[in-house]
C-alpha cells in the first residue's frame, strides 16, 4: 500500500517562499501521476499543480501559475511544492496526491499553511 505524508508547513509571511515536502513509501518514478492540491474551510479541495509521467506534461491552476512549482526526488522519494511570493489568500491545507500506473490513487494527510503577517 502507498504512503504519503507531507511536511513542511507552517506560519509563513507575506511574500516569502516555502517549500513542502511529501514523503513516498514508494520511489515517485513508479508515479504515472503526481498532484498537490489544497483546501480551505468550507471548501472543496482544488487542484494546483499536476504531474503526468506519461508525456512528462505539468499544469497549473491559475493561482498556481508563476509561483508553484512541482518537484520529485527518485533519489529520497519524495515530491515537493516550491511556493514563492505566498499571499494571504495561500492559507490552506495543502494535499499531495499521486497515482500509481495500476490506477492506484493515494493521499497524504495534508499540512497546514498559514500565510500572514
């Protein structure tokens, strides 16, 4: 069964870059696909940026788009989310997902990003 578990988060200022982790229990190359999303109270969880392995294609949500950016590292399984220039209006869980070439989606717990001042 694959694992996730993001790390990372945490009380960051406006402007400022973070960098969140998510740890594998499989090597991330075995990934046909890899996402982080993030929630906010009363919502629904968005995607923000997804990997396929397939044709190697990423894309962003609007909000994500020049800021966020998607990382893996075979070498240490893990994916990353590089976030800079963070907003307020970043607050928010934030989700790793990914999908073995089985077809096998798994989630992480989430981690807790507080953006302000």
């Amino acid at each position: 069964q694959v694992q996730l578990v993001e790390s990372g988060g945490g009380l960051v200022q406006p402007g400022r870059s973070l960098r969140l982790s998510c740890a594998s229990s499989i090597n991330p190359f075995m990934f046909a696909g890899m996402a982080w999303y993030r929630q906010t109270p009363g919502q629904q969880q968005r995607e923000l940026v997804a990997h396929r392995s397939r044709d190697g294609s990423t894309t962003y949500s609007d909000s994500a788009k020049g800021r966020f950016s998607i990382a893996r590292d075979i070498s240490v399984n893990v994916i990353y989310l590089q976030m800079n220039d963070l907003r307020r209006e970043d607050t928010a869980v934030y989700y790793c997902q990914a999908r073995t070439w089985e077809g096998l989606e798994t989630w992480g717990q989430g981690t807790q990003v507080t953006v302000s001042s």
